[in-house]
C-alpha cells in the first residue's frame, strides 16, 4: 500500500474489514483502524485477491522431497575410546 506521501507499507489483507471512497481511498481494519491510500478500491481489491490466490498456490505444491541419510551417501561412524580411558 502506498500513503499520500508515498511512504509504502504493507498490510494484513486479513483484517481488513471494508474499504471506503470519500473520493479518497480508506481501509478500515477490524480493529477501527483507518488508514488513507493512494491507490484506488479496484486496486486494493486486486491487491488483496493476488495475495490470496498466491497463498492458494502454494498450498498446493507438492511438499519439497526429503533427503535421507542414504541418499547422501555412506555414514561412516566415528572411532570411539574403549570403556574407562
């Protein structure tokens, strides 16, 4: 998101619970919070819906593969010391 001034920060797409146009572009979060963007309703609208899609997206990958030890090749054990040295 992008402030009047053009400081830019991120928001929890989350918690937003409805955005306004007064003709300025306003998010009111759950919690009452007003914050005042530059960017338009349709943008912020198409903001939030990239983000979830993304967050989608990624749950569907498939899990990286683990590695086990022997695919990393043999595990040689280390000398030990006998009992009471």
């Amino acid at each position: 998101m992008t402030r009047l001034t053009g400081q830019q920060f991120a928001i929890n797409p989350d918690l937003v619970e409805r955005i306004e146009c007064t003709p300025d572009t306003i998010l009111v979060l759950m919690d009452g919070t007003r914050y005042l963007v530059a960017e338009t309703m349709p943008e912020v609208v198409a903001m939030v819906q990239e983000y979830r899609a993304g967050v989608i997206a990624r749950a569907l990958q498939p899990p990286a593969p683990v590695v086990t030890r022997t695919e990393l090749g043999s595990v040689v054990p280390l000398p030990t010391r006998p009992q009471g040295e």
